[in-house]
C-alpha cells in the first residue's frame, strides 16, 4: 500500500526568520509526523519596503541558510518567481499539483495569522487544499468559535499545536538590530552572520565598521 505523504507548508516573509520559526516547524513535523516542511518565503508588496527590510532574494537566502541542518526542511522559491501580490490560494494549488490528490497538505501557521485566515484570497477554497496546523503564540488568543462563524467549517481542518511558545518576533528582531541591541541566539548563527556581511536592518556593514574603528 503507498505511503501518503504528508507535507508541512510553512509561508512567512521571514524577515529575517527567527528561531520561533524553526522551532515552530519542528514541532508541528514532529506533532503531525511530516515527512518534511517547506518553507515558502512570501514575496512582500514592493511599498512596503524600506531600509529595514530585506529583498526577497536575501529573505530567501537567509530562510536557505537557517534550513540547511535539518534534512525534513526544505525551502520553495515559488512565491518569488510569481507577480506581487502572490496569493496561499496560488502556492497551495501548486504544491497539490506536484505533490497529487492523495498527498496530506497541512498548511503551518501562527495564532495570530490563524485569525486573519477568513479574511484571505479565496479563503473558502484554501480549506478544501490543505489543512492547517495553528502553532499557538504568547500575547495571542485564537477564538475558535469566532473563527469558525467567519469561516465556517474552518475548525474543524484545523489542529492546534501547543507550542512552544516562544516570545520571538521578525519586527522586534528588526527593531533590535536597527538600534544595536543584541539578536543573537534568537536567529540561526548563520543567519545573523549573513545580516551582519550584508549590513542588513540598518546594520553597519563590514566595511562602514572598519571606517568607523580605523578613525579611532
Ligand atoms: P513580523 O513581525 O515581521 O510579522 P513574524 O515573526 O510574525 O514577523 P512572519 O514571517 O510574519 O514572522 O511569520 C510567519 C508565520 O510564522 C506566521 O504564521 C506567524 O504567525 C508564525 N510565527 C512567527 N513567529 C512565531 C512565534 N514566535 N510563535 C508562533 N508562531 C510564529
Ligand atoms: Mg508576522
């Protein structure tokens, strides 16, 4: 008898990614038995860019590097290769094409994106391509009965997973790395090394830090 394959799919703008993020991908491989997540950085609508964010192409290098140690994760590219906006509806079909009819998508996301979930492109449609695994995060409360009335028959596509709950977030992550506050062993190392070579979030790159200390 063939093995259904059951597969994570984990969207994000990963900016950066964040060790909440790996953590919560473990957890929901190991709570749901995945035979591997894909990390799907999201494109980002271009007005919302400014200095203290980072293109899709790093984002995508970055989520890369943060990924490579763990063989059930794997990174997809393909909201990137579409025109912004790129849409869960579009990444979902894709993946079901790839991976066929019989293929479990589960579809990894936080609490507080959970409650944003009927208010998606095409939410209606979405459920009937995967099911989501909602990863609860500290400061947030998911109204299921709420949710439910919004998206009707949501709940129950849905299972939570309980952690673990870690109080880490890209915008704080940016913020901290804007005003020279520590970030490290909240991001992978490599990734923290990468932003620091890149003089990404407002970081100074290598060669300001050498101006500056050379003038000392
Ligand atoms: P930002 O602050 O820029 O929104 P973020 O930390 O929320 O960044 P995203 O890339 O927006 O990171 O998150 C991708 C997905 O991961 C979302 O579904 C989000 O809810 C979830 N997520 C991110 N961080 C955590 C965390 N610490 N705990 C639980 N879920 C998280
Ligand atoms: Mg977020």
């Amino acid at each position: 008898m063939a093995v259904i394959q059951r597969i994570g799919i984990y969207g994000g703008t990963f900016d950066p990614i964040h060790l909440g993020h790996l953590a919560i991908a473990e957890e929901a491989r190991w709570a749901l038995d995945l035979h591997q997540v894909i990390f799907v950085p999201a494109a980002r609508q271009p007005f919302k860019m400014d200095s203290t964010t980072a293109d899709a192409s790093r984002r995508l290098i970055m989520t890369r590097l943060a990924c490579s140690s763990n063989p059930a994760f794997t990174v997809s590219d393909s909201e990137l290769q579409r025109a912004v906006p790129s849409y869960t509806i579009d990444t979902l079909a894709l993946f079901r094409a790839h991976f066929g009819a019989h293929a479990d998508l589960i579809f990894i996301l936080g609490a507080d994106a959970a409650r944003d979930l009927p208010r998606w492109h095409r939410a209606r449609e979405l459920m009937t391509l995967a099911r989501f695994a909602v990863i609860e995060r500290p400061g947030v409360r998911l109204d299921l009965h709420q949710l439910d009335r919004e998206l009707p028959g949501v709940v129950e596509r849905l299972t939570i997973i309980a952690g673990p709950q870690l109080i880490i977030s890209s915008t704080e992550l940016r913020r901290r790395l804007a005003t020279g506050q520590p970030v490290r062993y909240q991001i992978p190392e490599a990734v923290y090394a990468y932003i620091c070579a890149h003089g990404l979030y407002g970081v100074a790159a290598p060669q300001q830090r050498q101006n500056s200390s050379s003038a000392l």
